[in-house]
C-alpha cells in the first residue's frame, strides 16, 4: 500500500509532475559530491607534500626549525580554510537536493490519506527514504547506504542489503582492472550449478560467453603491453577449443592476426591495441551482472525502485484521465496502455495450450518462460513432454528445449 501510495502522489500539479528528473538530480548531485571529495584530499596531500618539503629542509640546513614549523604552521591554516570551505559547500548541497526530492513528492490535494476501505496508508515518507535506501544498496554504494539509512532512521532488511553484496565484489574488482575474482567466481559456480536446476542450459551457456569475454580481456592485455608469448600461450590454453559459435571464431581469428601488429601499432586495423577498452569493460560488467543475478535468482533492480519508475510514466497518462469528464470516469480501469513494455507486469495468463489461467507463487500450475521467450502453462509442458529425454516444441515458434530449461514464473 504504501508503494502505491507513491504512485498516486502529485498527478494534479504539471510542476512537480517530473519524477523521471529524480535519478538525474541524484546522480548530478554524487558527481558533484564527489568533485568536492576529490578537493579536499587534494588538500591534504597537499600539506603532507609541504611537510615532506619542511623536513627535507631542516634536514639538509636550508631552513631552521622555527621557520620550517612556521611555513608549516601557514600552509596548514590555509588548507584548514579551504577544507572547511569544500564541507560546506557539500552540506550545502545536500540540503539543496534533499529539498528538490521533497518539492518532487509533495502530496496532492485531490487525494485521500486512506485506501477505499477506509485504512490509512503509512507515513508517506518512509517508502521514499526506504526506495532511496534500498538503490544506495543495490548500486553498490554500501556506505553511503549506512550512513543514509542512520540519519533518515529507516531500517532496510538485511535481505536487501546483502543480495547485491556479491555482485559489487565483482563489479568492483573488474573497476580495478582485476579479473582474477571474477574467474574464481565462474569456476566456483560452474561447479555447484546443479544439473537438475531449471534453466541449467541457459546459465551453462551465459557461463561459458563470461568465461570466453575473460580470457579475451586477459589476451588484450598482454598485446597492448607487447608481451606477445603470453597472448600466444593464453589463446591456446584457454581459447583454442572447439567453438559452437562463428563469432567466436571470428574473435579468436582477430586476436592471433593482431599478433602480427605487436610493436608497430599504428598500422594496426585492430581498434583494441591502440584506442581505449572502455567499452569491454563495460561489456564485461553487463555480462558479470546478467550472470550473477540469473545465478542468484534477484532482480537487477529493487522492486520499489521499478514501482516508482513505473509511476513516473504512468502519471502524465492519469493527470489527462483525471482532466474527463465525471461521466466518463465511473469505470475503475483504464482503457489504454499506460506503460512501457518492459513494466507491464500480469499476476496470471491464460495458457494458449490448455486454455487454462496459471496460478501465480508456487502453485501448482504455475506460468513457464520457454528459452525462445514465450509463456506457456506448467500442465502445458507437462502434457507436451511425456519422457524426461523428450524435446519441447514451443507452440508459438520452431524452437526446441528441454524440460529442464524451462522457467517458472513468480508473476
């Protein structure tokens, strides 16, 4: 309720109507704190670099003692003003951006404190600060998350802040350029997947894609630092293998030709060996992510966090609706789509196999995600595998699974 409370907040006033800007206004806001940050370590480094200096001199006799410690004396004043002044600019604002968030959810007239039944909704602050909190964990910020969730006076279970813990490990190591975390991860998972587990195929798969981008990363390395035997040896120890994929190839092909350029890099046609790898990196991360949250069965994003995007996109539909007339406001539904696909979300289907509608949770009939996408009933794969070694045919297109790779739906 109180999620719901947040969606159907300030739809009467086209000025603060705009929650599509609160993920702009926050990450602005860590960019600027961060700038500020940056400053004041500046700061610091700076009097430690004029201490080196003030020993150095007394040291070797160009400075007595008093004028050493007096020099001292100055610059620390003036870095002391400087820090202070960069603190207060940060508290400055974050004052600011918290009262930019406050203006974005003022609560609008036209709506009660009350659902139809008569029961209040919860204090409507705590699922802003509870939304906050829960992305600061979720994005891997772990401290700023403490520290927000201390002064705001929320708590946020430990569920969630500890299902994303793992993941942020990896991201991180990979921020610092080291892979070797990352492959220990793959290993170790690779080999506690069970092969009864739904979906094993799938994640098999999106293992070994890991596994292959790792091993390219690692090569790039070794060529853009010229070490061309260990590129040599990397390629044939890890990469190559029979591949099951023509672009593989193609990669393992491109990496063995850049060889050759190794020393002379500008007349290399290979992009990786002269210009910047950002973009693997950044690949790399996404495949990381994708992985671990399939492996580990959480959202990529917190469920508030999506209810709330979900909200700013359906409000602009809801101010026109609640601009009609009464008379054509008695339904209690609308009559149009008001959310993009990847929002639309469904408590149950019917099956288009059995003509049945899927019990949602864990019932016994629950909806089942076939690996080409398409949704069919549990009783619907059931009836159309009648022996575990039996291939699936989707109903809908000409793929072909197992019953093993196909997902349960919690919808």
């Amino acid at each position: 309720k109180a999620t719901v409370s947040v969606l159907y907040w300030q739809m009467a006033d086209d000025n603060t109507c705009d929650l599509k800007r609160l993920p702009d206004v926050i990450e602005s806001e860590a960019k600027r704190q961060k700038v500020l940050g940056d400053a004041v370590v500046e700061q610091m480094e700076r009097l430690l670099q004029k201490l080196d200096e003030v020993k150095e001199g007394i040291k070797d006799g160009s400075i007595s003692c008093r004028e050493g410690l007096r020099s001292f004396k100055d610059e620390a004043l003036e870095v002391e003003k400087m820090t202070e002044q960069c603190v207060k600019e940060k508290n400055a604002h974050l004052v600011s951006v918290s009262e930019q968030i406050e203006d974005m959810f003022s609560p609008a007239e036209i709506y009660h404190d009350t659902d139809d039944n008569g029961v209040p909704w919860v204090d409507r602050k705590e699922p802003i600060l509870r939304i906050i909190g829960a992305h600061l964990y979720s994005s891997g910020n772990t401290e700023t998350a403490r520290t927000f969730e201390e002064e705001a006076g929320i708590t946020i279970d430990e569920s969630e802040r500890s299902q994303y813990k793992g993941l942020y490990e990896l991201i991180n190591a990979l921020r610092n350029s080291d892979l070797q975390p990352v492959q220990d991860w793959i290993a170790t998972t690779t080999s506690s997947v069970s092969k009864e587990a739904a979906g094993i195929i799938r994640l098999q798969s999106q293992l070994q894609e890991l596994r292959f981008n790792v091993h390219k990363l690692i090569v790039i390395q070794h060529i853009r630092n010229r070490d061309q035997q260990k590129a040599l040896i990397h390629i044939r120890k890890h990469l190559a293998v029979e591949h099951d994929n023509e672009k593989k190839w193609l990669t393992v092909k491109r990496l063995i030709g850049s060889l050759v350029f190794v020393g002379s890099e500008a007349r290399s046609p290979y992009e990786f060996m002269q210009g910047s790898i950002d973009s693997l990196w950044k690949e790399l991360e996404a495949n990381v992510t994708n992985c671990w949250c399939n492996y580990t069965q959480v959202p990529k994003h917190p469920h508030l966090l999506t209810c709330l995007a979900a909200g700013g996109e359906v409000m602009p539909t809801l101010q026109r609706y609640l601009a009609l007339p009464l008379v054509f406001r008695k339904a209690r539904e609308l009559h149009v789509p008001v959310l993009p696909k990847g929002m639309l979300f469904r408590s149950s289907i019917s099956c288009p196999v059995t003509q049945q509608v899927t019990t949602s949770g864990d019932g016994e009939n629950p909806a089942m995600l076939l690996p080409c996408y398409h949704v069919i009933s549990k009783a619907a794969v059931d009836s159309l595998v009648r022996h575990p070694n039996d291939m699936l045919k989707c109903p809908y297109c000409p793929s072909e699974c197992r019953n093993s790779e196909c997902l349960p739906l919690f919808i």
